[in-house]
C-alpha cells in the first residue's frame, strides 16, 4: 500500500512540476489569443459567432469576454469569459468553467474548453 502512496506522490510532483513550466514558459495572454481564436473557429461551423467582445480590465487581470450570437441559441443569453489562466460558457442553464490546474498546458485547457462549449452549444437548440 505504502508503495502505490509513494508512486502516486512522485506521479503528482512531476504532473506539477511539468504544469508549472508549461504554463510559466507561456506568455500571459498567449492562452486567451489561442484559446479565442480555436473557439470562434470551432463555433463559425455551427452559425455561431461572439457579438459584443470586449476586453474587461478589472485592476488585476483581462478578461475577453462576449456574448455568443446564433440562430440555434435563439433568445438565450449565452457568455463566454476567457481569462489568462481560465474560460468559462455561463448562461440559460449553462455553467462551465475550466481553469489552470485542470489540464498539463495551456493548449490541454483550451482544447478541453472548446470541445466542451462545442459539445454544450451544439446541443442548444433555441427556446
């Protein structure tokens, strides 16, 4: 027993520290330039597109924000929030958020991220 509790410690230090170099060798907006740019691509197949997109400074960080527009979301208010280290889809019974710790590499959280608001907007069909 004490040899997989060893293992699974020494598993979880190198996961850490390969997370900690992965995302300290990229630069601080590069994961929302990449991960808005895979997800508009991603969303232009379904009709879907950001409308109103604003870069919001709240003191400490950007966020790029917008609401998605399509004719499958019909009157849905749907928003989509990508930050340095995170991306949440919030709207009409929908509450994703992804962050840092959840993937290895920023492009492993933006890849999960837009899978997941492809999959959940894809499912929408408007009210």
């Amino acid at each position: 027993m004490f040899r997989k509790i060893g293992t699974w410690i020494r598993s979880n230090r190198e996961w850490h520290r390969r997370h900690r170099e992965a995302w300290a060798a990229s630069p601080p907006d590069a994961f929302q330039r990449h991960c808005e740019h895979e997800l508009t691509a991603a969303l232009r197949p379904l009709g879907i597109s950001f409308a109103e997109r604003r870069e919001e400074h709240d003191g400490c960080e950007v966020a790029i924000t917008a609401r998605l527009h399509g004719a499958s979301l019909g009157s849905r208010q749907v928003f989509v929030q990508i930050y340095a280290g995170g991306a949440s889809l919030n709207g009409q019974d929908v509450d994703l958020r992804f962050e840092e710790l959840d993937a290895l590499t920023p492009d492993d959280l933006s890849t999960a991220f837009v899978a997941s608001v492809v999959a959940e907007v894809g499912s929408m069909s408007a009210p």
